[in-house]
C-alpha cells in the first residue's frame, strides 16, 4: 500500500466532499483517501461511491450505521489504515477549515528522525487564524492554555484535529481504550502519543472557518473536553 493515507470523518458533507478530494488528489506526493461516513442524510457517501470511479485505488470508503462521533470515526479509520499497512495516518476536517496543501507539510515534519506526529497548529509562530472573531480566538486559546498546564502537554495548539502520525505511534496507542469523541478525543491522541515517549512537532498553519455546510460544534463538546482533561490526568496518567 501507498505510504500516506488521508482519514476524512463526514456527515453531511456533500457541498465540501468533492471540493476537498479534488485538492488532496491534486497533490506531490500522491496521497489516499479514507471518507469514513456516519451515514449522512445528505447522501455524502453516494457522492463519495460516485467519485471512487474517478479515483480508483486511491478513493475508499467506510460507511457506519449511524453518527457515531469523531473520535470513533477516526479510531476506525486508524484500524483500517492499520490493517492495509499505510506508514504515515493523517487526520482531516472535511469542511476545508484544513488547507490539503498543508499536506505535504505535515508529512515531511512527520517522516524527520525521531517524530512521531506532527500537529497542523494555529498557535506557534507563523500559524493564524482566519475568519474567526476575536472572542472565539481567545476562547479557543484559552482552552489550550488550559490543558497545556493541566496536562503538560508541551504542545500549543492541543485540540488541533490536522495531524500526521507514524504507523508505529498508533500501533502503540491502546486504540480500545480511547473514549472520548470531541475535542477531547484530539487532547487524548496528543497526550497517549508524549505518554508513550514518542515526539511531537507542530506546523504552523491558517485555519479557515467552513463556509459551506453546517458546524457539528457543541456545548456538550466542550463540557467533554474541560471534564476529560482532568480525567486524563489522573486516569490516564496512572
């Protein structure tokens, strides 16, 4: 198998899906694709069977029985990418809020000696980010701020969702364990992987708020994620 794979979680993508791929197939080096779909209404995963015409070898799909959450979708993404022997696993938004040209970025700090996972982050130098008011910026590094003194994580931009890591660093990760689905689950990733010993890198990048289609943010997500970090700490960790 090819040595990067591209793990998208949809549900109710279908304006964003075509766009992205185009994008992400467009690149040097060649990159797959993995749409892991929660059974959309919208008919995403059609859309997704369609374009696998377009793409053959390169496209595939995993489609779920209901929406199950983000982080389940990306967990069984991982064991799929696992099973088919891809070295390096990305994760990426659908909704374009990841710039695909980052891509080849985020592989080539992620394939350095002694990296594990590179981390697409708005909050070192030289990442921004776009379309956001200034109240949600500072919310969202707050937040950071938060689970970097909780958990000493060491990484700035903790629930980044744009990320690369190694085969091996996954087939470490006790993948069963992981229960968390928000923004949480992405603090967890972070924090199993330095748990482990393997090193973290951040890319700097521009993240775009979506422009089509509908945010899948909520309360209950942020409740997930200000609880989960101090579980974390204390479960986790011993």
């Amino acid at each position: 198998m090819p040595e990067r794979l591209v793990i998208i979680p949809t549900y109710d993508e279908k304006e964003n899906i075509q766009d992205i791929l185009e994008r992400v197939f467009a690149l040097e080096p060649d990159f797959h694709v993995l749409v892991v779909d929660d059974a959309s209404p919208d008919g995403t995963a059609a859309i997704v069977r369609g374009l696998q015409e377009r793409w053959p070898g390169r496209l595939h799909l995993l489609e779920r029985k209901g929406k199950l959450g983000l982080g389940t979708a990306y967990i069984a993404g991982f064991k799929w990418a696992l099973s088919n022997d891809h070295a390096f696993i990305f994760e990426m938004d659908a909704d374009l809020s990841h710039d695909p040209n980052d891509l080849p970025r985020l592989f080539n700090a992620c394939a350095a000696d002694g990296v594990g996972m590179s981390v697409g982050s708005r909050y070192v130098k030289g990442g921004r980010v776009s379309d956001w008011s200034w109240d949600r910026v500072l919310m969202s590094y707050m937040a950071s701020l938060y689970v970097r003194t909780v958990l000493r994580l060491g990484v700035h931009d903790t629930t980044a969702g744009f990320v690369c890591y190694r085969n091996e660093v996954l087939q470490a990760l006790p993948l069963e364990e992981i229960r968390f689905i928000g923004y949480a689950f992405q603090i967890e990733m972070k924090y199993r992987v330095k748990l482990k010993g393997f090193r973290i890198v951040e890319v700097p990048i521009t993240f775009k708020d979506r422009v089509k289609g509908r945010s899948k943010m909520s309360m209950n997500i942020f409740r997930e994620a200000f609880l989960g970090v101090l579980k974390m700490r204390f479960r986790i960790r011993r």
